[in-house]
C-alpha cells in the first residue's frame, strides 16, 4: 500500500502542473490519472463540511492502460483522522511550550474552536507517542544543535520550530508534506 500522499492545497487546474504527468503510485504510469471527487470532512467548528483532500484515478477505460485504482491526496493543513487542523495543534504545542499547562494551553486557543479538551488530549498523547519518529525525521534531514531540554517533548517542539519553517504553511503541515507521514 503506497504512502499517504499530502499536499499543500487542492490542485484544481493550476497553470504550472497537469496530474497527467504524474505517475500512478501502483502501475507507475503517467497519463491516466484523472480526478476522482474530493474528500469531505467536519470543521473544527463544527459548522460546516470542508474539504480535507482529492481523490484520484488511474483510468482503465476507453482503452487507457491504467490499472483501475484509486489514490488519495490528503491537505497537508489538516490532520489525518482527526478533527484538528495543523494550525490548532501547533498553538497548542507552543502554548505548552512557553511553560502553561494542558488545561492553560487548551484555554489559550481560539475561542470559536468548539473542540472539547478531551479532543486535545488524545492529540496530546498521539504526540507524545510519536515524538521518537519525528525527532528521527528531524535528526536524518536537519542539522542543528542540542540544547538542555526540560522534556523530550520540548525539545522535539523546539526542533519542529527551528527546522521546519515554511513562510506559508505552519510547521506541523510542512511535516507531513515533507515527511508523507501524518503527525501523529
């Protein structure tokens, strides 16, 4: 199964790229892929369906040479199964790194999220689960130096701060679009 796929925004027509050159992750052919409707989810509001990413198809019909199968690119500024939006979950982690608590962090949020603490909680746990392969991601792409943290969480928020700057995109987005992974 190919990795998950991200991406920064919804590539809909854009003058400089044509999914037509682009290979299938499956049979590796170029020139069947066409788009196959998007991928819907909840806001963090609660409000309103947003985007969340593309599917797309390998054609095999009228006579194309694609294997038939579908692939999804996900939008790199939401994250994987997940309510939060990479924005939310990086405020969140600089609010807990700047030395408030979870319960402070969460209170320092944007007050027209309606996500419940509990929902950052399980974020909370799923990073802190995963800072072992965010920091090796981190170690094997970037150079940079060790200081005395109090936690390995505050380092690995430290060099996900440091190395991971994007002037558009937040860091935790840049991560899985440079990464493929999901954050957590």
């Amino acid at each position: 199964m190919p990795k998950k796929r991200y991406i920064s925004h919804i590539k809909i027509n854009p003058p400089d790229y044509t999914i037509k050159h682009s290979p299938c992750p499956h049979c590796r052919r170029t020139g069947n892929l066409i788009y196959h409707g998007y991928l819907y989810g909840i806001s963090e509001c609660r409000c309103h369906q947003v985007t969340r990413g593309q599917r797309i198809f390998c054609s095999n019909r009228n006579k194309r040479k694609g294997c038939g199968r579908t692939f999804s690119c996900f939008l790199a500024k939401y994250i994987y199964r997940s309510l939060l939006s990479t924005t939310t979950a990086w405020e969140f982690l600089k609010a807990y790194r700047s030395g408030l608590s979870l319960e402070k962090a969460y209170a320092n949020l944007n007050p027209l999220c309606t996500l419940s603490f509990n929902t950052l909680l399980r974020f909370w746990k799923k990073f802190t689960l995963n800072t072992s392969e965010i920091r090796t991601y981190i170690l094997n792409n970037y150079s940079q130096h060790h200081d005395h943290f109090k936690s390995h969480i505050d380092e690995t928020i430290q060099h996900i701060e440091q190395c991971l700057y994007h002037p558009r995109l937040d860091p935790l987005a840049y991560y899985q679009i440079q990464s493929q992974t999901t954050i957590i």
